[in-house]
C-alpha cells in the first residue's frame, strides 16, 4: 500500500505492481467458445476469402449498430485506406491532429495530404470553426475522429461538408457501440471506420471495418478488399488485400457475446478512477456525457498547470510502479514524420493541440484491471502531487 511518499518506487520503494498493468489489455471473451469456433473452421477448410464466420460476423455487427453494411477488414488502417479511395478523396482533406497517427498516414500513403485542424479541449474532438478556416480550392473532404469514443460534432461537420461540396467519413476506431444524438455511430458521413485491434474494447486480433448505409459504396469496398475479383477470373475494380481471416471473425463473434459485460467493467472502472482521483490538485478525469453510450475505454487523465508535478512525472512515476500509464497521442500527427517536416509551424494553428497533448495521460482499464488497482494507482498519483 501507498501510505507516504517514501512508499513510491521512484523514491526506491520496490514496485506496487508486480506484473506491468497495461492501457491496452486485451478483453478476451468465453476462450472455449472462441476454441470451438476455430475448431469449426478447421474442420470446414475454410481460412480466409470472405469465409462463414466473416459473413456471420458482418451480418451481426450490421444488426448490432443498425446498419445497413458491415464491411471487413484486416485492421482499421486498411479499412480506412480503403474507405478514402472508396469515396472518392483527393487532394487534401482535413483531419484533426489529435488522433493516432494511423488516420493522417492512411491518407499520405495514398498521395493525399492531410491538412490538420485543431480542436476543441474540452471534447478533444475536432472544432468546426477551425475545420472551417483550413478549407482550400484543394480541399476534396474532411474525416472526423469520435476520439474516445465520444461523436465528433457530426451535424456541423455536415454542414460545413455540404455547404463547401466536401466528402465527410468517419474514424470510429474508438467509437464501437458509441452514439451520437443517441443514434448508434456507424450511420453518419459517406461511412465510419471501425477498428477491432486487440488494444480496443471490442477486439478480434486484428480487425477492422468499414461500415455504411449506401449500397454502392459497401459494393465498391467489397471489390476493393479482393483484388476487384468479381467471381473468379473476373478483375472488375483495382484493389488490394484487405481481407478479414476466418479466425479473427471466430473472436469477434465470440467477444461479442460478452461486450456488454466489458463496458459495464469498463463504466466500473471509470467510477472509480473518478473517485480515486477526485480532490487532487492539478488533476481530473475526462468525463463522457452521461446522455450518450459510450465503452468508456479510455480513462483520460488531464494534468493541468495547477499541478505541483508535471503529466511527464507522473507518467514516469506511474511507470516506475508497473502501471504503463500512456500519452496518447502526444505529440499529435503533427509533431510526427514526415507531417512536422511538411508542416514545420502547424503547431502555430493548432494551439489546443498542444495543450491538450502536454497535459493526457491515458490510465489502464479494461477487465484486466480491478478495483483494488485503481484504488492503489489513485494513492501513487496521490503520493506523487502532493508537495
Ligand atoms: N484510428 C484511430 C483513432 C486509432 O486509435 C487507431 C488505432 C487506428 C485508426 C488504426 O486502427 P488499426 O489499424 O490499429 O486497427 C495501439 C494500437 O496498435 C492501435 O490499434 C490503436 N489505435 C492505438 C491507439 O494504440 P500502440 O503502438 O500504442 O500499441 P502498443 O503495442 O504500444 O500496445 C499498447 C499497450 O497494450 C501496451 O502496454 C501493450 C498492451 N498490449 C498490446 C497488445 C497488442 C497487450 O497487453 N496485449 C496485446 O495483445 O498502438
């Protein structure tokens, strides 16, 4: 237990944890479910190339977000590489900074810049005046991030697409299950990206999906993520490999099953971080707005300069005692290769960006994590604030 300073591994106090506590646990489902299905699949001798369990994993996630096409893929970043050439994007298209750099890359690795707006700090979510202020002749589309897991502003974002003749998609990577105005995300925009990394509350390995309303474009995707095969022989469309495999669909079916289970850990989670947390100078939990689902995933830490210590030292204190605190996603897109050569000053544009990067810390949660724990964790950042 952490009673004082002294108790602290930086001070030379063995660890608190003896095993790393981690912000991307996986939450693994019923494991002889998931065995079960993979004996299926053995016996069917069917691996990949949009096999049963794909198909059974689509349909279910559709029906699950209410959604009219679930598309899969092999992991979120395909699943975006493929949406942005699905809808037609070019040129430059606004996305904000403050996202993994997975959804700036997905753009430039297709000739495509990606022109960064800042955001709002008390959403962390794109600000619609400064989307607004980056429009250029060249600006073809914007993509939002539901960063969190919490909805962009969707209905200015449409707005500002419609009224300038843009495309808008969606990064819903950490949005599975989200809602926005109380609709299920996976509607909004031309289509919304999900990813299932094993890192997301929701996991199949890898994985990913792109997920839509509109025939044409899941039509055109579904070409895409197989080489354009139109039956055998037949190459209707370029494309590439962006297949799910059988055995990722098993664990996506699986988890499934259990993913209410996860979130109700994950809101428990959350509780008492707030509370462990609660009354320490400099310090506050990112709240989620109680009107909206949300996986409440990640526990966002925000260490403001009323702080006697600073996020690096806490992050540091925190790591010294096995809990493998995180900075997502310090520095921003923007202070990362190759975007901080092409935009040398965007950090001038992007003011709250900034700020907000220098301030997170991302704590672990997920069904890996107890109560216990998090009581032990609010000790250490306790411990470590107080002068
Ligand atoms: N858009 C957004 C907004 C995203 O956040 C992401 C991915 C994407 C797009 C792209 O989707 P994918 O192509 O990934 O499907 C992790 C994830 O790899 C990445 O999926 C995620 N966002 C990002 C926020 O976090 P890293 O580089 O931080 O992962 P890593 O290896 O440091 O792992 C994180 C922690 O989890 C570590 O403490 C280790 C632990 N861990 C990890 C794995 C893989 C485990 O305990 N078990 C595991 O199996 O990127």
């Amino acid at each position: 237990t952490i009673r004082s300073k002294a108790d602290l591994a930086i001070n030379g106090a063995p660890p608190a944890f003896d095993e790393p506590l981690h912000v991307g646990r996986p939450n693994i489902g019923d494991r002889a479910a998931f065995l079960q299905r993979v004996n299926q699949i053995l016996d069917n001798q069917w691996l990949t190339n949009n096999g049963p369990m794909v198909q059974e994993f689509e349909q279910r996630i559709a029906d699950y977000l209410g959604v009219k096409h679930c598309v899969a893929m092999c992991n979120g970043t395909i699943a975006l590489e493929i949406a942005i050439r699905a809808v037609g994007l070019e040129g430059e298209v606004i996305v904000p900074s403050w996202t993994f750099v997975a959804t700036a890359h997905a753009l430039y690795w297709q000739g495509i810049t990606p022109v960064f707006a800042d955001i709002d700090p008390a959403t962390h979510n794109l600000d619609p005046a400064a989307v607004h202020r980056m429009i250029t002749p060249r600006t073809s589309g914007i993509i939002g991030v539901h960063v969190w897991g919490r909805a962009a502003p969707i209905d200015e974002l449409q707005a500002i697409a419609d009224e300038h003749g843009l495309k808008l998609m969606f990064d819903a990577a950490h949005a599975f299950g989200s809602t926005y105005k109380g609709q299920t995300i996976g509607r909004f925009g031309a289509c919304e990206v999900l990813s299932f990394h094993a890192t997301k509350s929701f996991t199949t390995f890898e994985g990913g999906a792109v997920v839509t309303n509109n025939d044409q474009l899941a039509e055109k995707m579904r070409l895409m993520r197989n080489f354009g095969f139109h039956g055998y022989d037949n190459v209707v469309h370029p494309g590439t490999n962006g297949k799910m495999i059988e055995v990722c669909a098993a664990m996506g079916l699986t988890n499934l099953d259990d993913h209410a289970d996860v979130i109700a850990i994950n809101i428990r989670n959350h509780a008492a971080y707030t509370n462990a947390l609660s009354g320490i100078p400099g310090i506050s939990v990112l709240v989620y707005d109680s009107t909206e689902r949300n996986s409440h995933h990640y526990v966002v830490v925000e260490v403001d300069s009323s702080c006697s210590v600073t996020r690096n030292q806490i992050v540091a204190a925190l790591q010294a005692e096995n809990v493998l605190a995180r900075k997502y996603f310090w520095p921003g897109a923007h202070g990362m290769k190759p975007y901080s050569d092409i935009f040398p000053h965007a950090k001038l544009l992007l003011k709250n960006t900034e700020f907000v990067a220098d301030q997170v810390v991302i704590l672990p949660s997920g069904v890996a994590v107890t109560v216990d724990d998090i009581a032990t964790i609010g000790a250490i950042i306790k411990q470590t604030v107080e002068c």
